[in-house]
C-alpha cells in the first residue's frame, strides 16, 4: 500500500506564506453608491495614557485593528457598473507620434480588495474583481522618463517652455515602479486567490515588462540582468540634436542620473521579479540573481547589496524628501518580506530598522519638522511673515511628513489624530481632517504598509510611544559621496535633535546643492529648485497635551521658530548656504530670528515689548503629563531659550526656575560689542550643561566662512550627577555635542564603522546592531543579543525536484535533505521548497539546526 502527496506541487508558487489577522465582526457595506470623504477609521483604537509603562504593548495588540481600518479605507469602489474600473488608473503610454495607446494600472485598491477578505467576513468576494483588473491592465513606464521622451530634444523643451509655452509641454513622466511596489505584493501574498490567467499576466506581464525609457539608449525591463548603466536614465548628446539624428551620430556629452527613489524602485523590481520568473524557467540564467552578471555589470544581488550598505553608511541622498522617502520605503519593505536571498532580505531589514530609529529621534507624537530634499515645492515649503516654516505636521495634504502616516501604522501613537483638523489646503477645498480619531487618506499607503511584514523592533517601538524614555540628543551628519559623471549621492549638512518626554528641538540645518545635475545643455529648467536640499527653521516642538493649551497641534505655526527658512546654496557665486541653523544642544536652542506663537505671547512674563532680556513662560505639568517651563531671551532678531522638562523632573516651580536661569545667566548679551569680540556666548542651563553659541549675520563682525547668517552651539559640557541632581546622563551619551565628523553619533544611533550602526535605548539598556561592514556578509544582533548572520552558509536551500548544480542557495538548491545537513552552519537554517521525498529529517548529527518549510507542502518520509 502507498502513500499519496497530499497535494500537486506548484513550482511557480511563490515561497512564501502570509500570515492571517484576526477577523474583524464589523458590518460594513460592500459598494457605497458614493465613496465617502477619504479617510483611515481609528475610533476604538485607543492611545495610550501619558506615561503609560505598557504603551508598546497596547499598540501591538492593536496593529491588526489599524491595518483593518486601512485596508477598509482602500477598498471603496465607486463604479457599479463595472467594479472593477475602480481598480485601475489611465495614462498615457505612448507619444502621440507613435500612436495613442493608454496604460491601464492596477492602483493600491487592488492589494485593499484582496486583503479584504483576511479581515472582515464577507458574503461577496472582492478578489476575483481584481483578477479581471490585471486582464485588463498592461504595463506603463517605470523611472523618470514616461513615453515621448527619446532625444535630447525631448528633454530640451522641458528648459524652454517658460520661454515658448506655445511651442512645448513638459515631458512625461514614468513612475510606473511604483505601482509594480503593491504588484509585488499582490503577487507573493495572494498568488493563490488569483485566477490562473491573472498570475500569468501578473508575473510576464505587468511585473516583468514594466519599460524602463533611456534618454539617447534603448529601453530596458524590470526583469533580467542589470545594465551596465543602470544608475542612469541615459545621456545628452552633441552635436545639436537634430543633426545628429540626420547623421546618426550621438556623442555623449553628459550623463544623466537616475533619482534614487527610481533606483531603489527599479532594481528591487526587477530583482523580485526575477525570483517569480525563476521558478517558472529555472533554465534561464538571466533570472538568477546571484550569478546573473557579466563582466561590466553586477548580479541582481550584488547591486541590492550595493545600494542597501549605503543606507547604512550615509543615509539617502534624498533624505527627508517629501514624499519619495516612503516611495522608497516601499522597496525595502517588499525586499525585507519577499527576497529569496538570506543576505539581500536581512540587510533590506537593518535598512527598515535604521530609518525606524532616525524617524523615532526626529518625530514628536509622529509630528517632524525636518529640512529635506525633493520636492521643494507649495505646500511643502509654506512660509509666513519672517520665514518661519507654516506648513502641516500632521496631514499630507498640508505639507507634512509622509512618514506620519506610515507609522501611525506601524508604532500605533495615534495620539495627534484624534481631533479634527479644520485647515484648509492651500489648493483649497474644505476642511482637511473635520473628523475625530481619523487619517485623512483613502487608505493606499497605509495598506502597503500593514501588509508588510516589518515591525518596529521593540527598543526602537518604545522610543515611539513611551514618552518618559525620550531622553536623548542625537546628531547625524551626512557627507558628499562624489561620483561626478552621475550624482553627488549625498551633501554635507547635518540634523541635531534634542528630545525630552515634554518636547522636542530640531535643528533646522543648511541649504544643499543638487543631488543631480539639473542642467540641460548649460540651461537650468523651470522649477528645479525643487530638487534642492532646504535650510528649514529650528523648532520647539511640545509633546500634546492633554489640556490642549500649546495651540494647535497640526501646524508649524504654533511651534516656537529660531532663524528662517532658505533654499539659497551658492549666494552670489560664493559657494555656501545663505543660513546656518545649527543652534540646538539639550534643553536650549538659539538663532538669528525668533518667531513667538500665540500661546507664548500671552502666557509670558514680563510681556514681549522689544526690551532685551528674559521673558518666562509657564506650562508645567499638571499631574502626570507633559509639561514644561520656558526661559526666552530677545535682544532684536537675536534669540535663545532654555526649556525645564517638569514632567522628567517634578516638584519645581517657576519662580525658582526664574531665580535659577537669571542666577546663572543674568549678566548674559548678544548684541554687545565686547561679547562679538569673543565671538562666542555662554549659557548654563538647569541640569548643569554649559554650552558655548554663536548667532551671527553678515551685519555682525564674526560672521563664519560658510553662511551669511545662522546659529551653532559650538561646544558642550555635561552636567554630573555627582555635582546636580538634576543632571541627565543620557546628554552625553555619544557626545553629539562635542564630535561632529562621525555619520551618526548621540543618545540612540552611533556608526563605530563604515556601514555600522548601533542603535541604544538607554532606558531600557537595550542595544541593536546592524552590521553591513562585510556587505556579503550582512549581521543584525538584536535587543537580546540574539544574531542573525547572512552567508557562510547560515541558510541554506533544499529543492528536491532540483537536477542542477548543488550549492546551497536558492537558484542552486541541494536536492536532498542530507546534502543541506552537511554544510549548513551551527544554528543555520534549512529551508525547504515545496515538495515529496522519502527522506525523513534525522536530528541525531549532532549539529543545531532548522528546518522551515516557508511555503508549506514539504512532505518527508513518502514511500511509494
């Protein structure tokens, strides 16, 4: 008698298995006749009280109930006579030279539609809509340059239509990368719920031929290997144009790079991708990512690897940009969830676990205000009266942080979202968020979000929503990383955060150059300033308050602003930024400008009336909550401030805070020729920390080298226990204050070493490293010291229906259980793909090891 396979192994399915959610019992209507106002749903989903101890706990109980909530929001269909047209977007596809043809896209509803079921119980299943969708869809363009855009020419119009409008249109713009971000995941998590046809076209179609357009070159695809250009989107060319397609001679005169946003996109695409198709033709070498380069260009792995360790080793070049850092996001994500390859699918992880960390030291209550690259533009760079930053931080639509929403999902401190928003966009429109405990958003990014399997690691999580533990001082400093045929990569400026369980201090940074060459032809493009790093205000940032008594929560304009905001780089051809905001240390902050909102103006006393001289402002805590006090020197445009934490240090009062500032700091000026002559000032501050500033101008008789204006405090030293009790240890912690030439250094993120990065909560006296100094070899240790190591044979891969050359990874599996045994690591893991044998695992080798079947349908020990 014999044993049958339970099932028919599927060699296209991907190895990959989703987990399930709990199910939601909430009665929803399947089709609206009418969307409703766009919006993510978080009533029931409760905050955490101020200084709760177990607020990383509740969040995580919570996450399945805000990823229901956002998944609901994306799933709205608004066309009942075909449902599934709500399912995909229109564009162009071709120049109007070569015919009109429309790109059918399938948008983030799709992943909404088909996610829906794992949440909420339904009669109607929404997932065959979408298998109907993606029959009906057909790939757009991916990177910068969409169709009609073949030729310098093309490209040139763009620096002359300002000048002849009615002769030229700006070129089309591709982007289809970042649809294909949500294909991949509709295509590894529900390749099961799709129709036959659908996975097909899914996979060869609309994944692998995403068209990749190349000023002055052919087109390339998202699947195969990697060009040997690939950081480019082509080249400008001589002679003029039009001679040169007459003769057919195209001599490159400058290269053109790619945005590191597409990058990422691209190539993550198209390495995602190559897995799928892989497993369809495992004959074709082109789709093996770890051996598919040649001698001018890296595998697929390589370059994953490649780009992934410079995260780790310089930030992004678009850093903070608005909204591409979560584009990006995208990628990694998908590489951390997907990514056959242990080493591409760990160092994708450290690079998630990295920007979690910079996000948590930079964000107040989710809120950031950051200096930031691409796009700078309208609602992203609002200014009023003075240069002070008017923009949103909570909403989108207002100009704020995209990141907000993305980890309002994922750490779950919703706090800032539970009353309404009444602000107007500047496009105008109605109110933005007129709803309580409500994103206002239809639920897209978030969905990307949630269906990922990243989460926030738990030292980073607490640093998100325990208030108490956010004591820290944290510097990151950039530098250029010059290729000059393509892109700087990266500039040199630097963001200082000063955080404390009441508030938050930013350093609103410098202005930066490009970080690619916008030039066409020695002509500068309309609008490219938009591609510029920006100086942004240095900010007081109050964590909300229950009273609600620090004006409203959502706008920059009720933040206290030292200095101004400046896109200005090369100010008269001098070669450095206009303004320096560099004026931030612990508990202090100080610029050339002081912008006052409301809620100081009337609480401080004495009254602002233009006399030089301290002005104190009381918001102490009332019970256990956020709370702080204020001490605001004005001599003229020059400013500095010292704030009290109250709720990190009760029992104080503010008279004895006045007496101490004005004991310490009474005899202080800034606009006293005998104190620019020592070009510095000094400022004691309550816990015992000295700090040696400057504020200057080009009015000024020491202004510095590199700035016509700005604030620097240019030296520290800490408080001691031994000598105040009120000393805070975690100040000094990787002396930000003192070493400025490291990438990362302070309380939470150090970099000992190129291309690692150790992240601290001194709180909870935990440590993560993230190691990529051996690219090859990626290792994260985490709170536990547990470690996690790719290579060295740390997982290896068995597929027993494989005939080819064994070596243990996944495109060259073992084909037996005992052939992985033999060279798998100690504590490695062997990894099955789906499959029959009659071998039966025997664990008595004596080496430590794991088998995972990650798909499922491994059967041992069959006997015919």
């Amino acid at each position: 008698m014999s044993n049958k396979p339970l099932q028919i192994v599927d060699a296209s399915r991907p190895i990959y298995r989703r987990q399930m959610p709990a199910r939601m019992d909430l009665d929803m209507p399947l089709f609206p006749i009418l969307p409703p106002p766009p919006r993510i749903n978080l009533k029931g989903i409760t905050a955490a009280p101020y200084g709760s101890t177990n607020a990383a706990e509740l969040a995580n109980n919570q996450f399945d109930f805000r990823a229901a909530a956002a998944v609901f929001a994306g799933t709205f269909l608004n066309d009942l006579g075909d449902p599934s047209r709500s399912l995909i977007q229109m564009g162009l596809m071709e120049s109007l030279y070569n015919g009109d043809q429309t790109a059918v896209v399938l948008t983030t509803r799709c992943l909404a539609c088909m996610a829906y079921n794992d949440y909420f119980p339904l009669e109607t299943d929404l997932r065959p809509l979408v298998s109907k969708a993606i029959m009906n869809a057909n790939p757009g363009w991916a990177g910068s340059f969409g169709p009609g855009v073949d030729r310098t020419l093309d490209l040139l119009k763009d620096a002359l239509v300002d000048y002849l409008p009615f002769l030229f249109d700006k070129h089309n713009e591709g982007n289809y990368d970042m649809a294909q971000m949500h294909l991949l995941q509709i295509a590894y998590r529900y390749y099961d719920e799709l129709s036959v046809e659908a996975r097909d076209q899914l996979i060869t179609v609309l994944l692998a031929t995403g068209r990749i357009r190349r000023l002055n070159k052919k087109d390339e695809v998202t699947n195969g290997r990697v060009p040997n250009d690939w950081s480019t989107s082509g080249f400008l060319e001589f002679p003029i144009p039009i001679i040169g397609d007459l003769l057919g001679v195209h001599i490159k005169v400058k290269t053109v790079g790619e945005t590191e946003n597409h990058i990422l996109m691209i190539h993550t695409a198209r390495y995602l991708t190559n897995q799928l198709l892989y497993q369809r033709t495992p004959d074709n070498a082109d789709f093996d990512n770890r051996r598919n380069g040649s001698d001018d260009s890296p595998t697929c792995m390589r370059l994953m690897l490649y780009l992934l360790r410079n995260i780790l080793r310089d930030d992004f070049s678009e850093y903070n940009a608005k909204n591409y850092q979560n584009e990006t996001r995208w990628a990694l994500q998908n590489l951390y969830s997907y990514a056959y390859d242990q080493e591409v699918r760990l160092a994708a992880w450290m690079a998630l676990d990295y920007i979690s960390a910079h996000i948590a030291v930079s964000s107040c209550d989710l809120r950031r205000m950051v200096p930031f690259r691409r796009r700078n533009e309208k609602k992203n760079v609002t200014t009023m009266e003075g240069g002070f930053m008017d923009v949103g931080l909570l909403d989108y639509q207002l100009g704020a942080d995209p990141m907000t929403e993305t980890f309002a999902m994922l750490a779950g401190n919703t706090r800032g979202f539970q009353k309404p928003n009444l602000n107007t966009p500047p496009d105008g429109g109605g109110p933005v968020r007129p709803w309580e405990e409500a994103i206002a958003n239809d639920g897209g990014d978030s969905t990307r979000v949630v269906l990922s399997d990243y989460r926030v690691p738990p030292s980073i999580h607490d640093l998100f929503v325990n208030d108490l533990n956010r004591r820290f001082f944290q510097r990151i400093h950039r530098t250029q990383q010059d290729d000059p045929d393509i892109t700087r990569r990266n500039c040199d400026n630097y963001e200082i955060y000063a955080g404390s369980p009441s508030y938050l201090i930013s350093a609103g940074g410098t202005a930066a150059t490009y970080a690619i060459d916008p030039y066409i032809m020695g002509i500068l493009p309309p609008e490219q300033d938009q591609q510029i790093g920006v100086a942004v205000t240095t900010s007081f940032m109050p964590t909300i308050r229950p009273e609600g008594d620090i004006g409203d929560i959502t706008a920059a304009r009720d933040l206290i602003q030292f200095s101004h905001f400046s896109t200005s780089y090369d100010v008269d051809g001098e070669g450095y930024p206009y303004v320096n905001n560099y004026g931030v240390a612990p508990d202090f902050a100080c610029g050339y400008g002081l912008h006052l909102p409301q809620w100081v103006i009337d609480s401080a006393e004495p009254k602002f009336n233009g006399t030089p001289g301290f002005h104190f402002v009381d918001r102490g805590s009332k019970g256990h909550s956020p709370g702080f006090f204020l001490a605001i020197y004005q001599e003229g445009d020059y400013a500095f401030m010292e704030a009290f934490d109250t709720w990190l240090h009760p029992g104080g009062n503010i008279q004895l805070f006045k007496d101490s500032v004005l004991k310490l700091n009474g005899h202080i000026t800034l606009h006293d020729p005998t104190m620019l002559n020592q070009q510095t000032a000094i400022y004691k501050t309550q816990n015992g920390n000295v700090y040696s500033f400057w504020i200057w101008t080009d009015q000024n008789s020491f202004q510095r080298p590199d700035s016509k204006q700005g604030a620097l405090v240019e030296t520290m030293g800490y408080g001691s226990p031994l000598q105040n009790p009120l000393a805070d240890t975690n100040d000094s912690i990787g002396d930000a204050g003192n070493t400025k030439n490291k990438f990362l250094n302070g309380s939470i993120l150090n970099s000992p070493a190129e291309g690692k990065i150790e992240i601290t909560n001194p709180l909870l006296s935990t440590l993560l490293t993230l190691d990529m100094i051996d690219p090859d070899h990626p290792r994260r240790t985490n709170e536990n010291g547990e470690v996690e190591e790719a290579g060295f044979h740390n997982e290896v891969w068995v597929n027993f229906d494989w005939k080819g050359d064994q070596e243990g990874d996944f495109f060259h599996p073992f084909n037996t259980l005992a052939g992985a045994v033999a060279v798998v690591a100690e504590g490695g893991v062997i990894k099955v793909r789906p499959g029959i044998t009659s071998e039966r695992p025997d664990l008595q080798k004596g080496k430590r090891y794991t088998i995972k079947a990650p798909a499922g349908g491994v059967t041992f020990g069959f006997s015919s």
